[in-house]
C-alpha cells in the first residue's frame, strides 16, 4: 500500500495539468520553491463557490481520465522511477525490486478489474465480442503492463534518452595507469593497462533542455534594479561595460561552480580514493528565486579527485571551454528547441568555488604563499596593515600574462607574484580569471571567517571577560524565536572544548548554521554590555524582519536599548546594571527639561557614572535611575490600573482574595512591565525577588494560604542543597512543618508522592530526623500514638500478605493486644526477605532482609495515611 501511494502521488504529480482545488499548477523544470498564486475568482457565496469548484474539479478529473492514454501512463510511470532513482538513500537495487513488485502488483489489479468488469458485461448479457467491448480489454491489457521495457537500468537509461531527452554523459580519456588483479586460473597477481577517464555532459545539449518557452520568457523579462542597488551581474559595472552584453543584452551568462564531495565514510580510511571533483553550472539570466533552485543547477562534468590533482583542471575544462567558445563567436550557435532551432549567443561570467580549488584551476599559487588573493598581489604582511582597496596593486590582464611568462621558467611558480601557470579559461574571447571579482561566500565566509571570528567573539565574552556563561548562551539558542526559515537551521549547542581550542577556526555548524547565528548573535547576547549601540540605532522594523527577526520580543527589546542609547551618553557599570537598565531613563531623558549629564573622566578602576542633574524637572516621577531591586521600586497599584488586563485583579487584591485565573493575569502583567523598564528579557535574580515581595508586602492576601511559610515551599522544591544554603533549607524546612502536616492530613499522599513533593527529604536525610522530632517530642508520646496511628496499617500490610508465619501470629492474638501483635508483626516482617538468593553449589536458602529491602518493601505494600510521616525514620 505504501509503494501504490507513493505512485499514484508521482504520477498525479506529474499530469501535464491539474486542477485542484482552481489552483491550475503547470509543470516547469525550473518551478520556484514558492505556492502558487490561485486565479482571481468573482465574489460569489461561500457554499455556491465551494460547489463550483468541486464541480470543476470533477469534471477536469473526468475528461483527464477520459483521454489518459498508455503512452502518458507509462510516460508517468518512468518519471516515478526516476525520481526514485534521484533519491540519494535509495540504490540501485532497490529501485529495480521496486520497479518489479508495483509491476506484480499493477498487474494483479487490473487483472482483477478485468475479470470484475467481464463478470458484470455477461450478467447484462452484452455481447463481448463487440468492438467497443474488445478495445476495453484491449486497454485492461496494455494498463497493466506500465513497467514493461523499465525493469532494468539499461532498460531505464534508454527510455530516457529516446524519450525523455536525457544528456547522456561522455567518457572522455585522460591517461592510463596499471592496476593489479587477480588471475583466476593461476591465482597469480597479475597487471592491467586501465584507462583513466571523466564524465562530460554537454553544456550545448543540457541548453536545448533547459530553454523552454518559460525559460526564454524569463530570460528576455530580466531588468536592472538599477544603479543604487546590486542584486546582480545585470546591476554592475562589469555588465554595463561587456563587449558582449552592450550588443547582445539577453545574451547567456554561465556561472561555473566547483566543489568535491566524498561519497564514502568520511572518517573511514577510503576517503582519498573514491572523492570526487563535481563542476557544474547554472545560467545567471534567471530570477534568483529560480536559482535558489536545485533543478536549476546543472552538472557540468564527475571526475576522480585524485585524476583531478595528477592531470590539473586544463584537461578536464577542455570540452566545457570549446562549447562556450561557440557561443562566444559573432554568429553564435544554434540549439535544437522543443519548438525548433534558435541561434544564441553567450559567454561565462563567473568561476566560484572554495579558495583552494580556484587558486588550483586559475593557475595560482596555493592560499598559504605569501601572494595569497586572487585579485590583487596583496602579501600577507600587506593585509595586516591595509584595509582599503584602492591602496592594493589590482592583477589585471596585461601584467598576469608576464606574470605566467615568468612563472614558466619556474619550477613551483614565482612566489614574488603567486602566479604558477596558465588556466584554460582565459583562452575564453570575454572572461578572465583576474576580472573574475566573485568569491563564494559558503567557503570563504561561511565556513571560514564567520566561524573563526565567532569563536574568538565568543570565548572572550565567556571566558575571558565573563559577560554570559556558555550554559546561558546555549539556553538562549535553543529558546530562541526564530523564524520560520530558519528553525531547522537553528545553531547547535555549543561546547567548552570547541571554544577553547583557538588552534583551529571550526565551529562545529554547519553553513546554514552559521548563516543563522551570525544574524540573530547580537539579539541573542546584545543585553550583556558587548556591543556599541551605535551601529544598531538605525536598523528599523523593517530591516530585523527582513534579517530574520521576527519575534516581537527582541524586536522591542532592541528598539528600547537602541532608544536608551541615544538618549543617554552615560552608562552606569553598577553590579545590577545592564545596558538595557537605560530604558528606565529614557522617559526622562527625552523630556524637554531633562538636563544634559557631562561626561567624566574614567579611569580603569572608576567606572563612568553619570554625573548628577543640577535641575529637576517637574514633570519627572522621581524614578527615572530606579534599578528595580527593591520593592518600593514597584507601585503595583499604577502598574495594574494602567494595564486594561489588570483592572479586574486590582478588584480582586483589594477585595482581599484571588483566584487561581486572575493571580496568572497579575504574573503576566507585572512580568511584562519589569521587562519594559529593565529592556532585557532577562532580569536579574535580584530584580525578581524585589518583584515578588513588593507583591506580598503591598497585597498580603496573594502570601500562602499557610502563614509562615512565604515562598519557603517553591524554595525548598527547588533549590537543591549546596554547602551556602543548608542552613537556609533546614530553617525552611522547620518553618513549613505544620503546613506539611495540613496537607498531609487533608491530602493522604503516598511516600512516591511526598518525596516529588519535598524533594530535599531525597538528598538531605537529617530532614527525616527533623520531622519526626517536630513529630513526636518524646519517645513516651510516641508509643502513645502507636495504637491509632500503626497497629491499623501493620495489621492490614500483615493480613494482604497472607503468609503462613504472619498468619500464625495473627491467630494467637485474635482476642489478645492489638498493639503488641502488630509490633511482632513489624518485626517478622523486617526480618524476613521478600526475595531468595540461589547460592552455586547449595540449595534456596533465606537472606536476611536489609534495612532498605525492609523499608523499601513497607513503601511498596502500605496504604500511606496520616501516619506516613513515620516512614522519614528510614534514612537513604
């Protein structure tokens, strides 16, 4: 069923049009990973329109069905397979034992439907030799053999040359060396000549595919954005001046992409031998949403990457640069179109790929010589010290031609030039390597300077100036609001390892990673006093959005510091300050009788704090340098009125009571106010307990219901024992004890259920002995309590267990003392194991129980009531 589904999604995918839904989908090679827009339709009622399009949907799905024939069936059916066949995690094999079983299985339904519809003909008593009736069966035959002719992959490599226009790869020879094998009849080692070759696919042939009437309607669409804005080759300079595209504007431009791939274990120790050297190309005529587009990128040419470093890139770009010299020619060249011959003219623009490789196929000497750029003869000494272009000496065509005249007479190159030989494609009429200005931006940033300048960034906020610690950074990542584009791309957590290790410039993300923390690193760790708000005061909304800030949280966490900023010069450096702390004054600041606070001098042990106003202004509330850690800092009664939310739980607080909805509604609002005067998501601890008391002290009625226990009870859950607060936890631990005895008493809580709850009872064992000493103050009022509080549940734990040895001691007390009947119980019960131990070499023999069996197996078997305070007696 899984295989049938797939296949009827691959062929409903691939009908020439579908109507679903009144979206009218057409295929196109090179559809944008975009919805498409649905057609304008007349305002009508709802129900009349939902009925109109099901109705057109109907009938469209009739007169396809109708007019489907076994040519477009079995057309569909190859391109199922060759999208199974596309799929990188299926092999060969597998393709083929699918393509046989969804051929069993097509042919056992219409075999099926065949015999139904016979059945059903001879029941009318309709004659079965008509004409119309045999051209049925006729079509019942040839359905079901939709595979025939693609069991195999010679058999599926042919269908798509002779029918779906596929460019078959060329082999194309380099050299030859000797490999080993062995002899069968003598089992002898024996050697081979072995051709050694690569795989060319023709960039002319791929074109005639390619350039459908779509594809040309786009190509001769294109327009500028103009001379203000760069969005591509058509907006530069370089463009404007071509040769070529002053005479021919719509003339093809080839983009040549390099990059080599390993297709084994990458930490196996076949890694060198079976890597490969992928080129491919793509044309820059089209939209960038089309580009963005893997079917819009094309292969170009597979070679081995070992082949690749002993025969160069001159061999193997050889073929490309004879087929782009063609379209470089006055007349052009024709191609073979779907709709019949068109003369194009065309050249190449642009050669990416990472550093290594284009300095290897521009003839360069590699990235680590002292002439290390590409576009200019900058040494490593040079770029330490200059950062303006025009200061560098640019190559250009005339002197990169003596240069390689030089560097023949060279063994490795001139080093006083970093030019080691010639590249192939300057022998192209309008591209060259020393006007060739792109870079690729996923090496050479991506994977090379973000993640190094990162890294550095980062272990000198945490490690040396110890502005956020790497548990905070990593909480932030994760909880962080990214858009939508970006989630499965969210950076991964980030170790103590990586960050240190300065040796290398890795990161451990991967390009897409990168991409997203290099754009949201300031919202995620802006609070924390590292960057200068002035190169953030001029991003608008517009601009985080179009950045990938879509949380309306650190969009206004960022307009609130940035509007701080320009409204304060001063920071103050105190231990509760951040830079958001400016907000607080920003509402003072930008009145107009707020007075200009002079700067004054600092010195590296006093911190810059601003300088006291010498007016008032009349307007101010007197709290515009509130830090917010203490409760006066909070009028909860403003707060509250000036919030439409919190009008209803001002009436509630003054009533003197509070339900469980309005105390949430109260959290909400006061949490929020503290982060818009604070400007940080983040408050400190300080700033939060100063909130929580400033609510208990100005409304009493929100403390716990038990008096004396004031937030000791989320403190104990939650705060785990560290040698400053044990003594904290203990006094927490006495003060709650009559609310614990209240719960416990209106509750009935298992032991499971007061250890989740009083989780401290886990990891500091003398709280059990504190209980029971608030508990029973004496021994003499503990064996008073035995009878009500123990003989009851030690005699129902007893009579459960319906032993033998405890059943016999139940007897002899039948009308004795209940008291001294359980406490034997409690003793037999303690003593003996609920398991056996197997001893090698004897029989079962009975194994003394241990305190925790013991206790453990009361926990286990007893009704916990009032009295389940008793069990804290047992210590872990």
């Amino acid at each position: 069923m899984v295989l049938m589904k797939a296949l009827c999604n691959s062929l409903k995918r691939f009908h020439p049009v579908i109507q679903d839904d009144n979206l009218h989908l057409e295929e196109n090679l090179l559809a944008p990973n975009e919805e498409m827009q649905d057609d304008v339709i007349e305002e009508q009622p709802y129900d009349n329109a939902v009925g109109d399009v099901e109705q057109q949907y109907v009938e469209a799905e009739q007169n396809y069905l109708k007019d489907l024939s076994e040519q477009q069936l079995q057309s569909q059916a190859a391109q199922f397979v060759m999208r199974m066949r596309g799929t990188a995690s299926v092999t060969t094999s597998a393709v083929t034992e699918m393509v046989n079983s969804a051929a069993m299985l097509f042919q056992d339904v219409v075999g099926s439907l065949q015999e139904s519809v016979s059945a059903v003909l001879e029941e009318e008593n309709i004659d079965m030799q008509s004409p119309s009736v045999q051209e049925l069966m006729t079509k019942f035959q040839s359905f079901s053999n939709l595979f025939d002719g693609l069991e195999t992959p010679f058999q599926q490599n042919k269908y798509m040359k002779e029918k779906m226009r596929m460019v078959s790869p060329t082999s194309i020879a380099l050299g030859t060396r000797y490999d080993q094998y062995v002899d069968k009849l003598t089992g002898a080692m024996r050697q081979k000549l072995v051709t050694e070759t690569f795989q060319y696919i023709s960039v002319l042939k791929t074109l005639e595919y390619v350039l459908t009437d779509d594809t040309l309607d786009l190509i001769t669409s294109e327009s500028s954005a103009g001379r203000e804005m760069l969005r591509g080759f058509v907006d530069s300079e370089q463009f404007l001046q071509h040769p070529l595209f002053k005479e021919y504007p719509t003339a093809l431009r080839i983009q040549l992409y390099y990059d080599d791939v390993e297709v084994t274990n990458p930490l196996g120790s076949k890694t060198t031998i079976h890597k490969l050297g992928l080129f491919y190309f793509s044309l820059d005529n089209l939209p960038r949403k089309y580009n963005s587009c893997v079917n819009a990128v094309h292969l170009l040419a597979v070679c081995h990457a070992i082949d690749l470093k002993r025969y160069g890139f001159c061999p193997i770009l050889r073929p490309f640069v004879d087929e782009i010299k063609q379209l470089e020619t006055d007349t052009g060249v024709e191609l073979q179109l779907m709709r019949g011959p068109r003369r194009f003219n065309g050249t190449l623009v642009s050669a990416v790929g990472d550093t290594l490789a284009m300095h290897e196929m521009f003839g360069l000497l590699s990235p680590s010589a002292n002439r290390l750029c590409r576009i200019c003869l900058a040494t490593r000494e040079d770029i330490q010290s200059i950062f303006s272009e025009d200061e560098f000496v640019m190559r250009d065509i005339e002197t990169h031609e003596l240069h390689i005249e030089e560097a023949e007479h060279m063994r490795n190159g001139n080093p006083n030039t970093g030019v080691k030989k010639a590249c192939i494609l300057n022998n192209l009429r309008y591209f060259h390597t020393t006007t060739n200005y792109n870079f690729d931006i996923m090496h050479d940033m991506l994977e090379g300077v973000c993640p190094f300048e990162v890294k550095l960034l980062l272990n000198y906020c945490i490690y040396v100036e110890h502005y956020i610690s790497l548990e905070e950074l990593n909480r932030r990542l994760k909880s962080f609001a990214y858009q939508l584009i970006d989630r499965k791309n969210k950076p991964s957590e980030l170790t103590r390892s990586v960050l240190t290790n300065l040796g290398d410039h890795k990161l451990k993300q991967r390009a897409s990673q990168m991409w997203c923390l290099v754009r949201m690193l300031p919202f995620l760790i802006g609070d924390k006093k590292i960057f200068d708000m002035d190169a953030m005061r001029t991003l608008t909304e517009a601009d985080l959005r179009e950045i990938g800030v879509t949380s309306f949280g650190v969009r206004r966490k960022l307009s609130m510091a940035t509007k701080a900023h320009q409204d304060v010069q001063v920071l103050s450096s105190s231990e509760e300050s951040t830079f958001s702390d400016l907000t607080s004054s920003s509402s003072a600041a930008s009145s107009p009788c707020a007075p200009t606070a002079p700067e004054q001098p600092s010195t590296p042990s006093t911190p810059l704090t601003p300088s006291t106003p010498s007016t008032s202004c009349p307007s101010s509330s007197g709290r515009s340098k509130l830090t917010f850690t203490k409760p006066d800092d909070f009028q909860l009664k403003e707060i509250l009125e000036g919030n439409q939310l919190g009008e209803g739980v001002l009436e509630e607080l003054e009533a003197g009571h509070l339900t469980i909805a309005s105390r949430k509604k109260l959290v909400q609002v006061l949490v929020a106010y503290l982060i818009e005067q604070v400007g940080s998501l983040y408050p400190t601890g300080p700033q939060k307990v100063a909130l929580a008391r400033a609510i208990v002290e100005q409304y009493p009625c929100t403390k716990d219901s038990m008096p004396g226990t004031e937030g000791y009870v989320e403190f104990l859950k939650y705060h785990p024992p560290v040698p400053e607060n044990k003594g904290v936890l203990k006094t927490y631990f006495k003060d709650t004890h009559k609310f614990r005895q209240k719960t416990f008493k209106s509750n009935l809580p298992s032991v499971t259920q007061i250890l989740n709850d009083w989780p401290r009872l886990r990891d500091m064992p003398e709280l059990i002995n504190v209980e029971f000493d608030l508990m029973f103050t004496t021994g003499s009022e503990f064996l008073s309590k035995w009878h009500h509080q123990f003989t009851t549940n030690i005699l129902h734990v007893a009579k459960r267990q319906n032993k033998a040895a405890l059943n016999d001691i139940i007897s002899r007390y039948v009308d004795g003392d209940d008291d001294l009947c359980s406490l034997e119980l409690l003793v037999t019960m303690l003593r003996t194991s609920n398991y056996r131990k197997n001893v090698k070499g004897k029989g079962a023999s009975t194994s003394s129980a241990s305190t925790i069996d013991a206790v453990s197996f009361l926990i286990q078997n007893t009704v916990v009531n009032k009295a389940s305070c008793t069990l804290y007696n047992y210590q872990v």
